[in-house]
C-alpha cells in the first residue's frame, strides 16, 4: 500500500450559495485552474489566491526562444554603444 505524505483532513465546512455566487465562485476556480476544495483552503489561508501555472514543452520552447532573442539585443546594443562611443571620440567619418 502506498502512502502520501499530505495532511489527513477530516473536517468537512457546508455553505449555501445563491445562483449568482455560485457562478462567481466557479468562474474564479476555472480561472485559477485548481479544484474547488484547494481554491477554498487557499482563500482561507493564504493573503492572496494564486492560479497554478503549467510548463508545457511548447513554452519551454518558447521560454528558449526568448532567452536567445534577450541574448541578441544584448549584442546588438554593445554594438550600439561601440558605435556610439567612437563617433562621440572621433567624430563622423
């Protein structure tokens, strides 16, 4: 048998919702993307809700490409500043 290691709960909290609310409530779960029970315990506890974000290999990728893009525009204002810096001291040819 295997075992977790999360915490046993065993208090159940019941409350009524109107229509509206309800509605509410779902869309804020959807949106966070997490089960209704851990939106209610992380409204409890926590300041502020935070929605769980996923990794997929496409933003992997995507994370990869921008790193590679920040690394050229890096390069490209040295370069910029080069130029800059030997026009400023000897002037325009």
């Amino acid at each position: 048998m295997k075992r977790y290691n999360t915490p046993h709960r065993h208090r159940v909290i019941k409350t009524r919702l109107t229509e509206e609310e309800y509605a509410e409530f779902s869309d804020r779960v959807t949106l966070c993307k997490m089960s209704q029970a851990e939106f209610i315990r992380q409204a409890l506890i926590k300041p502020s809700i935070l929605p769980v974000i996923t990794v997929s290999p496409v933003n992997d990728e995507l994370l990869s490409a921008v790193g590679k893009l920040t690394a050229e525009y890096g390069k490209i204002g040295g370069n910029l500043n080069q130029i800059a810096r030997c026009l400023n001291e000897y002037g325009a040819p």
